[in-house]
C-alpha cells in the first residue's frame, strides 16, 4: 500500500462551501496535549526572571522576555512536529506558511488583517466614547499633548514638538508599518496558535477549533497576566478575562487562516492588534481614566464589535469557505 497525494482540488477565491476536514480526520490528542504543556511550561521558564526580581513587569529587560515568550509556542511546534511526527509532511503548506496561493484570496485577506483589528477597535473605541464609558478629546487632542509634556522636556533648548493633531496623525499613518514590524514577534505565537493548534483541532469542527485554541492561546499568557499585564489584575479574574479576549479575537484570527489557508494574514492582524493597543491614548481627553478591561483592546466593548463580525461572517457563510490546508493522501494499491 502507498500513499500518494490527492489531485489538487482547492477552490478558488470564488469557490463554494467546501467540506473539510477530510472524513478520516481525527485530532492526535496526544500531540496537542504535548504541545500545550510544552508551550505553557515554556512560557513559565522564559518570564520566570520577573517572578524571582521581586519587581514584576518592571524588571529590567522585562520586553525582551516578553518578546522571548511570544517565540515559545514556535519552539512547542518543532518539538511535537518531529517528536508525534503531526504533521509528517508538507510542513510548510500544512502550517500555512507556503505555497502563498490562490495568491489573490491570500493577499486580499492579508489585506484584511491588516486592517480589521484597527477597524474594529476604532469602531470600539468610538462606541464607548458615545455612551460615556470614557472621555475623548477628537479636536484638541488633549490627552495627547498631556502625553507629550514629558517628551517635551527632553527635546533641546529653542526646538519644539510638532502640533499635536500632525503627531496624531503620523501615529496613525505608521500602525501599519508598525503592524508589519510587529509581525516579526506575532509570527512566534501565530505559527503555534492558528499555524498548527488550528488544523490540529479542525477535525472537531469550525467553531470547536476555534474556540478551544483561542482559550489556550489566552490561558498561555497566564505568567504574564498574575503580574499584572494588560488588564492589571493579578488573579484568576484576569486570567479568565485573556481567555475570553482571545476566544473572541481567536475566532477572526482562526477565520482568517481557515479562509485562506495561510498563516499570514492572522500574523499580520495579530501585529495589528498589538499597534492599535495604544489607539485610545491618541483620542483621550485629559485626565479621563481608562480601564482596560471595559474599553481597552481585549476589553468588553470589543468583545461587543468582534461578535457583531462573527456574526456577519457566519450569516454569509464565510466560515464554510475553508479551502484544503494541505493535500488529502489516499490508499491505493501497490
């Protein structure tokens, strides 16, 4: 008996629902089981400096441990990708990773997460400006100029910073820049979360997959989050909370890659996410709080916008459109 791969099949960008996975599918529980121990202990090691400093997220170097964690789930797909031998070949089209085709779907959705989680949090932040739930400031800016006034010490005698609205503006016209730059550290957990968690669990269905690997992906941070980071909380509340942010930014991330079949576009929107974090401090009155739990990017108001999405996009069926992430191998005779 040989296996050999299956005529190319995929759809084209204007293809039907297609049924995936294949029926013989089944997800090799062993692997995941080792794949999330591995990038969570992983996870532990690499930011266990700022547990043992006494001082948190204000360790000394405490980014670039940050930036090392978002490499662990990587470095959990090599382990298990050659130990469980998940997936045994066409690795790099299985991961998404390449070929880069049908190249327009590709770069349409990558166009796409470059700009959704930039939309979708303005479209947040603009909601919860209108019913009260903070203070913005969209002519003078001036929870920005209060930012500045301590860059302002710091520029030379007899030179001043640019107008504000200028500086507001510039921060925008790079997020995609930044979005892209990014990238280079959101590839680190996305080749993990929806590069292989995804196809992993996809034999369970759409929405299984979906949700289940957007809460290891959030139950990952939990090093991080009990020291504080991103909702300031240092309890098991936080904790949930990620998990629930990252289901919900999950499922449009797993979309993406599901729509595509490329690991791609969630990276750049991953990457995009992380740029558009500091949005609101652009829009702000001064002196207005902000909690990051009701209006920030992993807040609730968010959580809000991203179902309002979901819900689009499985109302026109976009979660049935799910071309092959890798060529089917059937048995034939020798």
């Amino acid at each position: 008996m040989t296996a050999v791969p299956a005529p190319n099949t995929e759809p084209s960008a204007h293809a039907g629902p297609v049924p995936a996975p294949a029926a013989n599918a089944r997800v090799r529980w062993g692997a995941v089981a080792a794949f999330f121990a591995i990038a969570c202990g992983l996870a532990w090691l690499v930011v266990s400096p700022l547990w043992l400093s006494g001082r948190g997220l204000a360790t000394p170097g405490a980014l670039v441990l940050l930036i090392a964690m978002m490499y662990t789930p990587t470095i959990a797909v090599l382990i298990v990708m050659f130990t469980f031998k998940a997936p045994a070949s066409d690795r790099l089209r299985s991961l998404g990773m390449w070929p880069l085709r049908p190249a327009k779907q590709v770069v349409w959705m990558m166009v796409v997460g470059l700009l959704a989680p930039f939309v979708i949090y303005g479209v947040a932040v603009a909601i919860a400006g209108s019913v009260g739930l903070v203070r913005l400031d969209l002519l003078g800016f001036s929870g920005m100029a209060e930012n500045l006034k301590a860059a302002a010490a710091a520029v030379p005698a007899g030179k001043a910073l640019p107008p504000v609205g200028l500086l507001v503006v510039l921060e925008l016209v790079a997020l995609p820049f930044g979005a892209i730059f990014n990238g280079l550290a959101t590839f680190g957990e996305e080749l993990g979360w929806r590069g292989w968690l995804v196809p992993a669990l996809r034999p369970l269905g759409t929405w299984p997959a979906l949700v289940i690997s957007g809460a290891i992906w959030g139950f990952w941070h939990t090093p991080i989050i009990l020291l504080g980071y991103d909702f300031g909380r240092r309890d098991v509340g936080g904790v949930l909370l990620m998990i629930g942010a990252c289901i919900a930014w999950g499922v449009l991330f797993g979309w993406m890659r599901l729509r595509s079949a490329s690991l791609w576009p969630s990276v750049l929107a991953h990457g995009m996410l992380n740029a558009s974090a500091g949005l609101l401090l652009l829009f702000r009155a001064a002196g207005a709080p902000i909690d990051q739990m009701i209006v920030g990017p992993l807040g609730f108001v968010t959580w809000g916008v991203l179902a309002v999405v979901v819900i689009v996009l499985a109302a026109t069926g976009q979660f049935r459109i799910q071309p092959e992430l890798a060529p089917r191998r059937v048995r034939v005779k020798a």
